[in-house]
C-alpha cells in the first residue's frame, strides 16, 4: 500500500460518514457517558463523543500509535500524509539508483 492508498481509503471513509453518526453502546460504555455527561454537563451528549475523539486521535498521534498502524497498512505515517511526500520523495532517496556492490569501487 502507499500514500495514495492511503488517501483513497481516507476519502472513502469520510464520504461514508452521515451527518448523523449513529453508534450501539455496550453496558460499560453507557454508564461512562452517563458519568461524563453529568460530570460535565455538555449542551448535548455529541459534544462528549466529539471530544473523545479528538483525545483518541491526539492520544494516537503523541504515543506514535497511528504512525504504527499507518506503517504496517500502508508503509507510511502521519507525517508523511500530512505533507502529501513519503519520507524517501522528501530527500531525494528514491531518485538514485540502486549500487551495484561488485562494480562499486571498479573505475
């Protein structure tokens, strides 16, 4: 996979998103938003999956999480996406070719 696989996949999940998103709770995370929501009274409960999230995401993103997965999925991290280059386009690896190690030092 690359950094356009990666892309694609990108697109195709956003487009799949509804404006609503509707999601099944089990017991245990049901009574967590039941505690969050109290604790911390949002204007809506979308507002608290809204921020968990960003915290998820942020949370993968500072524990090298998400460039491990995009790594193994798709040979590239976070970064590289980002910048729209793989690591190897942005210094110029890819463009040299390849030693041959038997005529490396024959003049």
């Amino acid at each position: 996979m690359s950094l356009d696989d990666l892309s694609a996949a990108m697109q195709d999940s956003y487009s799949e998103f509804d404006d609503d998103l509707t999601v099944s709770l089990d017991r245990e995370t049901r009574n967590e938003l039941a505690m969050l929501e109290t604790a911390l009274e949002p204007d809506e409960t979308d507002e608290l999956v809204r921020r968990a999230i960003h915290m998820l995401f942020q949370s993968s993103v500072e524990t090298g999480s998400l460039d491990f997965h995009l790594r193994s999925g798709f040979d590239v991290t976070y970064d590289e996406y980002l910048s729209g280059m793989t690591f190897d386009e942005m210094t110029g690896a890819d463009q040299y070719p390849t030693m041959d190690d038997e005529r490396r030092y024959q003049f």
